[in-house]
C-alpha cells in the first residue's frame, strides 16, 4: 500500500508542478467567482512574491516522504481532540499536486483559502469561510510553539495580512496551497515562510 501510495503522489507531483502549472500571483482574500464567470488566470499584482518562495524556501519538503511517513507511523497529532487526524491527513495527501489556481475550490486548480475550505469541510464536516480574512477569525489563538494538528496558520505574503493560510500537521510541517507550486507540504522553518509567520488560530480544541 505504501509503495502504491509513493507512486500516485509522485504522478501527482509531476502533473500538478510540470511547466504548464498555473503559477499566478494575488492573495485570497477574495471571494470564489460568481457563477458563469471564467477565473482569470494570470498575475493578480506581481509575481515577485512566488519568485521570493522559490528564492528563500531553503527547508525544502519531500511530499513523498511525508506521505510514506503518515502511512507507516502516523504524523504527531492531536490525540483525543475533535479531528480525525489520519481522515485529515488522507484528504490532503489526495490533494498533493493540484496546481494552485486564484478562485479555484476544486481538484482541478484551488487556492490556499479553498484548500483549508475543502480540507476541513471533507475531513471533520467544518465549515470554515472561503476567504482568508475570515478564516483567520475562528477559534482561538495558538501559539507559534505550541501548535498543534490542524491548527491553521497565517502568513503576510503580499504586504497584506493575512494573504495566506495552511494547516498544521507537526514536525514544524503544514500543507497548503501555494502560489509557487499548487498544494505542497512546507516547512514553517524555512527562510521564506518563518518570517512571514503572522499567527495561529486553532478551530477544534
């Protein structure tokens, strides 16, 4: 099963990240897009900020290993909480690889406000807001240095905050959408997105 696992994710890699990937700039702060109307595709202000991901993302994750990780041994989690930790994990290992698309809410290019969205809504039945301003007004505060599974973090990415958010899921790692390159597993260590760190909110206690 886990080698089985290692091959889908590695196909979704390479499809979701390949040079035909849209890769675009702009927050999600904004709503979905209406009904009937195309999702622009292409830079919202500026690409610098994606440029700067890829620049100053010097704690690189291996989405593989994390899966193989998660399957083998099982991620540190929230135990006796009020989320499922490997349904959650499951659900956003099956989105590893989707590319990143601004106004996307689907399998087939989403943003990082989508993804918790979707995450949480298939995982734990929660309905989170679909924008990022929103989101970052649940649950309570959490600490950088105790966070816990599941807790979601913000990030100042675009000089606006909050312009991004993942999901916690330990070891300093938490998954999202990033504009770089579509749904990823992070380090929060890493150059680029510890400086950015803005703060936690934890839904489920």
């Amino acid at each position: 099963m886990l080698r089985k696992l290692t091959i889908l994710l590695v196909c979704a890699l390479l499809t979701g990240c390949g040079s035909s990937s849209p890769r675009f700039g702009g927050d999600d702060t904004h709503r979905s897009a209406p009904k009937g109307k195309k999702i622009q595709q292409g830079p919202r202000f500026s690409s610098a900020h994606i440029e700067e991901e890829k620049k100053e993302d010097d704690r690189k994750v291996d989405p593989v290993k994390v899966a193989a990780k998660h399957v083998s041994t099982a991620l540190p989690g929230n135990a006796g909480g009020g989320l499922n930790n490997q349904q959650m994990m499951d659900v956003i290992l099956g989105y590893i690889g989707t590319p990143y698309q601004y106004g996307g809410e689907t399998r087939s290019g989403i943003d990082c406000s989508a993804f918790s969205q979707q995450v949480f809504d298939q995982a734990a039945g929660i309905k989170l807001p679909r924008t990022t301003k929103d989101q970052i007004h649940l649950g309570t505060a959490a600490r950088r240095e105790s966070l816990k599974f599941g807790d979601l973090i913000f990030f100042n990415t675009t000089g606006t905050n909050p312009s991004h958010v993942g999901i916690y899921i330990g070891d300093d790692l938490f998954a999202h959408a990033s504009e770089a390159y579509g749904v990823t597993i992070s380090s929060l260590e890493s150059t680029y997105f510890k400086k950015r760190f803005t703060e936690a909110r934890r839904i489920v206690p």
